[in-house]
C-alpha cells in the first residue's frame, strides 16, 4: 500500500515536471509572438528599425518576475528555439529537456550563423531521446562537438569576443567577507597571479610570517587602492540607525555596493578607521542626541577633524528617515540635474535600480516624470536606475510616476509598460526599518512627524542640504528633542 503511495507521489512529480517544460515552450512561442507583434506595431508608428527591440525583453522580465537582463536572456532563448532549432523546441514540448538544459544548447550553439545552429539541431535531434540521460556537462559536449565541427572560425572569434567581457564584480561571501572577481584574458589573469605571488614569497624569504594568500590579498588591496590598508582616503558610505552606532544595538547596518553587514562590524570599522573614540568626537558635536534642530546644520559633521586625526577621512553620513515608515525624507531643488546632495540620498534610499527585480547598480539618477514634462528634480520624483533600464524608460510607449500610495510607506513608483501594465516599486527597508509597514497611527509618532516637519522647514529656510551633513543617522531615535 505505502510502496503504491510512493510510486504515485513520484509519478506526479514526473508528470509536473513534463508540464514545466511544456509550460516553457509555451511561453517561449508567445515570448516570440509579442517580440513579432511589437516589432510590427512599433514600425507602423515609424520607429527606426535598430531600436524596434527596446523594451520587448523588460516587459518579458516584468511578467516573469525576473531582471531585465535574464529578460533578454529569454526572449534570445525564445527566438533560438522557435526560430532556428525545431528539434530542441519539439523536446520541450514533450519533457525530454527541461528549460535549463535548452538553453545550455542555445548558449553553445550562439556563435553559429542560423543555418549552422538548424543543422546542429538537426543532428543532436533531443526530441529523439538522443540526450535523455546525459549530465549537463555531456550534453555541453554534444553541443560544442557538433558546433566546433561546423564552424572551427567562429571559436576563434568567439575567443576574441570574449576578451570584450572582461570585467571586475563584487559579491559577498559568509562572515562579512567577499569575493571580488575579476574576469580577464588568460594572460592578464596569470601575470597578476604571478606578480603577487612573487611578491609574497620575496616577503615571506625575508622573514614576514603572513600565509602566502594573505600577503598576496594584502597586495592586492594596497596596488590597487594606492593605500596600504586599502581603505583610507576612499569613502565607504555606511548606512546605519543611530542605535547601532552610539547604543550598541543589533540592528545591521547597510555598506552600498555589499549589501547587509552585522552591526558590530559596522562599528569596529568605523572605530577602526577614526582611530580615537568616535562616539565622544560624535557627542562632542551634538550629533548623537541634540537632533538636527540644535546640532548646528552647517557644521554636525566629524570627520578626521571631529576625532582629532586629520589625516584620517572618515566620512559618516546622516540620513534622516520618517519614523514609522522609514522613507527618507525629501527636499526639493530648482535644478535640472541632480544636485550631489540628492544624488547620494537617491543612492542611499534606493541602493540599486529600482526596476522590479533589477539587481544592476545605480547609473543614472532619473526624473521619474521627465523634466521636459514638468517633473521636478526632487527626492519624490528621483531614482537610481541601472543603465539599460534607463534606457528603457526612454522607449516608446513607456510611462513611469510616483507612486500614488506612496504617502507615508517607503518611497514608491509605478512603471506602465506598452501593453498597458504597471508595475510597483518600492525602495528596500533601510537599516531599523522593517518589510512590513509599522501602524503610523499612534500619537507619539505623529507628534514626531510634526517635529520632523517644523525642523525641515528650518533646514530649507536655512538654505543647507540636510544630506551634507555629514553623519548617518536615524532620526526615530536621534531626533527624540
Ligand atoms: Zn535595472
């Protein structure tokens, strides 16, 4: 009886599968479907035929829930198999490859002209069971074997192609550590490996008891920043609450450009790097309890200066958030371009591109409502966006705005895309902000609020940017005046 159990469980499991992948294909054929459709509505409205793409793939993203860039990644998937390779399509449909394994042939396949890829699915033929079984990596070799064979020029120029993709990335690591990854030509990838490792056995003859990989991380950070230590003279911009700052609190703070680091860390750093006791130089400033009000806008900031080392530059940055909903709170400007100020406190609040699901770092700092509509350059109707989503924006049929429901909740946006969708986005939770919405409602923060706004209204009579002040901080608690 439980062996029949068992044996059902699994063939449903089975037959999900085979529906996943036919789930796949399907949205494959209509993926390519709207990419044809756009294409025809766009050219009858007389848009250029090199830019008849834009945006195609970001709505794809938007309706699968995925970033622009794996947007595009699908709709090229899309094409491939139901423009150029039937044979892979038809084993889709049927569950003999699943979405990840098509690609895996649509990748290796790429560097092919149309009719070389045809053959190549023609001859590896998956809706004939030729690849059931095989790994991933085997069923790479079908591919490239079968790829190679036909077109031995296009390796060569995809070698060259790939040096273009050279780059350097960031991502974090456990234990508030990271990789910082660099993809390079071979060549400049073992002589930098080289160069180090010479170094740290010329250190290590001379007596340095370091571990090899330490000395050449050392080296590493010191050539390349300029600095040995590596992080003087470079701003980090820490994003914390007060509390974890002066009052030991658990509350993690936010490193731009890393992500969520623990609150100690963010405090041995700053203590760290300010050398003598920062919390004192802070409180010495007024910074840490008399609020902005007393503070003395001009000059609250410490920095080498307040700790008494003015060689060190240590910056802090104090961004003051609305209790209870822990949007940041605006300011306007008259200027067309973002000022520095406000570019920093867009930064600050939105972290990376504020396109749904978009993890790409922030470029350009937009006007929500363009400026040629009458949009102002203002924290409201700003945002970070990554590059190709602020091309996209641009496209026709593109429309974004404020958020209406924004109010009191963290800073909001809507994005509407040709087809008549919208899209929200809301800023991340800064440090001592929760996902979930606080109630708003109670009386002692409502008094607050009030307090905020008489105290903005100073600061905009004064003439002074709140943001260049220089500490993080976070009024809920450090504007209890
Ligand atoms: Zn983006």
């Amino acid at each position: 009886m439980a062996e029949q159990d068992g044996a059902r469980l699994i063939d449903e499991i089975r037959a999900l599968e085979d529906r996943k992948s036919a789930l796949a294909a399907r949205q494959a054929r209509l993926a390519v479907a709207f990419d044809q459709l756009q294409r025809r509505q766009q050219s009858e409205v007389g848009i250029p035929a090199d830019q008849l793409e834009a945006g195609t793939g970001a709505q794809i993203a938007l309706a699968r829930r995925e970033s622009p860039a794996k947007g595009n990644r699908l709709l090229g998937l899309a094409k491939a198999l139901v423009i150029e390779m039937p044979h892979s399509l038809a084993a889709l449909e049927a569950g003999q490859l699943n979405e990840w394994r098509a690609t895996l042939l649509v990748r290796e396949t790429a560097c092919l002209s149309s009719a070389d890829r045809s053959s190549v699915d023609e001859e590896l033929a998956p809706d004939a069971g030729t690849l059931t079984g095989l790994g991933d990596r085997a069923l790479v070799a079908a591919a490239r074997t079968a790829a190679y064979r036909r077109d031995p020029r296009s390796v060569t120029q995809r070698a060259a192609h790939a040096a273009t993709e050279r780059h350097v990335s960031l991502r974090p690591a456990p234990d508030t550590m990271c990789y910082l990854t660099a993809l390079l030509p071979v060549s400049a990838g073992v002589a930098v490996h080289a160069a180090l490792r010479r170094h740290a056995d010329s250190l290590r003859s001379d007596g340095d008891e370091h571990s090899r990989g330490q000395i050449m991380a050392d080296a590493l950070v010191e050539r390349t920043t300029g600095t040995p230590g590596g992080i003087t003279g470079i701003e980090i911009q820490l994003i914390m609450t007060d509390r974890t700052l002066f009052q030991d609190d658990s509350e993690p703070a936010r490193l731009p450009g890393y992500g969520i680091v623990p609150a100690a860390w963010a405090r041995t750093i700053i203590r760290d790097t300010a050398s003598s006791a920062p919390t004192a130089a802070a409180r010495d400033a007024g910074i840490a309890d008399a609020g902005i009000a007393d503070a003395g806008i001009a000059d609250a900031g410490f920095a080498g200066a307040a700790s008494g080392n003015a060689a060190v530059n240590t910056w802090l940055r104090r961004l003051y958030t609305a209790p209870g909903s822990g949007d940041l709170i605006a300011m306007d400007s008259q200027a067309r371009l973002f000022p520095a100020g406000l570019r920093r406190f867009i930064q600050a609040r939105d972290d990376t591109c504020r396109t749904p699901y978009c993890d790409a770092p922030i470029r350009h700092h937009d006007h929500i409502i363009p400026w040629h509509e009458g949009g102002t350059t203002s924290l409201t109707n700003g945002q970070g966006l990554g590059e190709a989503c602020n091309h996209t924006k641009e496209a026709p049929g593109w429309t974004a705005a404020p958020s209406p429901a924004a109010g009191l909740r963290r800073h909001g946006t809507e994005l509407r895309t040709p087809t008549g969708h919208s899209y929200q986005s809301t800023a991340p939770p800064l440090p001592g902000t929760r996902l979930d919405l606080l109630n708003v409602q109670s009386r002692g923060l409502r008094r607050r609020l009030r307090r905020h706004a008489k105290v903005l209204k100073r600061a905009r009579a004064e003439g002074g940017w709140l943001l260049e002040l220089a500490t993080i901080g976070h009024c809920v608690g450090g504007c209890r005046a």
